[in-house]
C-alpha cells in the first residue's frame, strides 16, 4: 500500500508538468500569431505608406513648378529642378 501513494504522487506531478507544457506551448501559438498578424499588417500596410509618400513627394513637385511657372520661368525649365534664388 505504500507504493500506491507515491504513485499518485507522482501521477499528480506528471499532470502538472504536462499542464505547464500545454499552457507554455498555448503561449507560444500566442506570440506565432501575434507575430503572424504584424507582419501581415506591415506587409499590407507599407506599399500604401510608400505610395502616399510618393504621391506626396510628386504632389510637392509639381506645385513647385507651378510656383516657378508663375514666376515666369518656362514650364519646361521649371521641370528640370532649376534652383531660382
């Protein structure tokens, strides 16, 4: 009869290590998901960023060579990125 309650000792103590495997590895899948979706999210994300900063830059452009045209410089010389001081 001794041998009975050291084997549901360790019984019990089994149970436990695999309970804390299983929470360790639930936590793992947690964190590969959560790394799944930040990557996924940067990856959709970022072309729309880069466009924006594109259609920005080009936006930018082109208002500078509205000022310059205004200020009398030929379209096409405006184009070209003349620096007027």
């Amino acid at each position: 009869m001794q041998d009975r309650p050291d084997s549901l000792e360790q019984w019990g103590q089994q149970a436990l290590r695999v309970q804390q495997a299983t929470l360790d590895l639930w936590g793992q899948w947690a964190r590969l998901g959560l790394a799944v979706q930040t990557v996924w999210l940067d990856l959709w994300v970022r072309p729309a960023l880069l466009a924006s900063e594109a259609s920005k830059a080009q936006q930018d452009q082109q208002a500078r060579v509205d000022r310059l045209v205004r200020r009398g410089i030929p379209a096409p010389l405006a184009r070209q990125g003349l620096r007027v001081l």
